[in-house]
C-alpha cells in the first residue's frame, strides 16, 4: 500500500518549487514590512526618549521603562478619551448594524417597488457628497454638536456596507423564505428567525468595517465635539502630534534644547491600537467568508 502510494505521488517540476520558494519569500517580506512599523512602535514607547530622538532604535527597547505608559495615563482626560472611543466604536456599530440589515433585507426582494433606483441612489451616494462645510451646518442644526447619541445616528449608514449586506441576502435560497410563509411566518420573523442566523459571517464583516471606521476616526469628531471631556481618543493622539510638532518647529527656530513627546505619542498610539488586535483574531475567520459569498449575487 505505502508503494502504491509513492508510485502515484506526482512529483513537483523545478518551476513549481521555484514558484512555491519565491512566493513564500514574497509573503515573508511582505510580512516584514507590515509588521516591523507597529514593532518599531511598540519599541520605542519602551524606550529612552533620548535614544528615541537619536534615531539608534531599531530592534530593541533602549534604557527599558514604562515611563511614556505612565505619562500617557497621567493625561487629563485619556480615561474619559478612551471610555469615549469605546462607547462611539460599539454603539455605533450596533445602531449601524441595526439600520444597515433593516435597509438590505427589503432591498434583497425583487418584489420591492423601486429597489433598483433606491440602489442607484445610494451608488451616487458613495461618489458624491454635498460637502464638509453644508454637513457641518447640518449636524449643528440637528443637535449633533458635543452629543454622542445624536452622533451615533449622524453617521449610522455606510452605502457600501447596504450592498454587501444586501448581496448576501441575496444568496439564501427563496425556498426558506416560502416554506416560513406558509408556515404562517412574518417579514420580520423570516428575517429575525432565518436571514440573521444564515448570514453571521457578513454580519461579523461588516460590523468589523464599522467598529473600525469609527474606531480610528477622528475629523468629524475633532470638528463636532468642543468639550474635552467628550472628545475620542484619537483626537487626544492627534492633538498630541500637532503639540509634539510644533514644539519642534519652535526649538528648531531658537535652538533651546527640548525633551521630546515621541515616546508618549507611539505609548498612545499602542493604547490605541491594543483594542483592535485582540478583536481581530476572533472576527477574521468569518471575513472572507462574509465578503466572497456575498459577492456571488449582485
């Protein structure tokens, strides 16, 4: 038996072992260079400011410590910043899922009247937007100013993630849906009941782009949220690179010698992306799943 297997073993030509070590080799580069910024990162919050500044980190922490951390949570209002970012990332993803699978289950039914334009209309939606200056005179005059709730629902609807939700709809089979009718079932009931369960990887998906985009975003909440015990963490990083920045610009210009922020701000930027690296691993299994089987109808 063990000879047969060996007779039918199809041996490997020298192209395809010359392919497998380049593509191997590709993918470790690729690898490298994606993860050696957020390890460069990571190493110099735990370094020496001066060495930092010197530029002579590289692969390890010099002069280890944890004084960029301790400085970082010393921050007046890190904890509010980061209590912040969590209630605008989950919130608002759970509204925008809610409205978002609310929207691309009657969208999925070819027995809705008009579903072809109201797609269109939200293709001309993601190409085309009225502007930072008339939104922001819109927000203001709806309340959105320094309210978190109302911010939820200001940004509540991605076009595309309706169609990629919608496109997955698409591919359950209609049988499930007629045989839950004749079993007396209701549009909400097929979708609660039947749509949902089946479609939990582009749900996982899709909540991923939205926890991300609200996660690391900063300008709309820069401009809308004055007070900073309401601002996200972001805005507190970014404000800390435009300071960091500028003090740099003015001990350039007289030549006084200045302790740098560099280290608080990658501490900051650790703090801020350590959320995201342990949610990841849990959601990724169901991304390409969610994107490619949604995919197949359009």
């Amino acid at each position: 038996m063990a000879l047969l297997t060996r007779k039918n073993k199809i041996k490997r030509s020298a192209g395809e072992w010359t392919f497998d070590i380049f593509n191997t080799l590709l993918m470790l580069f690729l690898a490298f260079i994606t993860l050696y910024p957020f390890w460069y990162v990571l190493v110099c919050s735990f370094s020496n400011p001066v060495s930092v500044d010197a530029g002579i980190i590289c692969w390890w922490p010099d002069a280890f410590n944890v004084n960029s951390y301790l400085e970082v949570f010393a921050i007046s209002n890190f904890w509010s910043a980061y209590r912040n970012t969590i209630f605008l990332a989950v919130g608002g993803t759970v509204v925008s899922m809610f409205f978002t699978i609310l929207t691309a289950y009657p969208l999925s039914k070819k027995r809705l009247w008009g579903r072809r334009g109201l797609t269109f209309i939200m293709i001309i939606c993601m190409n085309f937007a009225a502007g930072m200056i008339p939104r922001y005179l819109i927000f203001r005059a709806t309340g959105v100013m320094n309210n978190h709730i109302m911010f939820l629902f200001a940004f509540a609807l991605t076009p595309m993630n309706i169609i990629l939700v919608r496109a997955y709809f698409q591919s359950v089979s209609d049988s499930l849906e007629e045989s839950a009718k004749l079993d007396g079932a209701g549009d909400l009931t097929i979708l609660f009941k039947i749509y949902i369960p089946l479609s939990v990887p582009v749900i996982m998906t899709v909540s991923l782009y939205y926890f991300v985009a609200r996660w690391n975003s900063y300008f709309w909440e820069m401009i809308l949220f004055t007070d900073d015990n309401k601002v996200p963490l972001q805005v507190v990083l970014k404000n800390l690179v435009v300071e960091q920045n500028a003090k740099e610009d003015l001990a350039e210009g007289d030549g006084s010698m200045l302790k740098s922020k560099q280290t608080i701000i990658y501490a900051t930027i650790i703090c801020a992306a350590l959320p995201m690296l342990v949610i990841y691993p849990f959601v990724q299994r169901f991304f390409v799943k969610g994107i490619m089987i949604g995919a197949v109808k359009g």
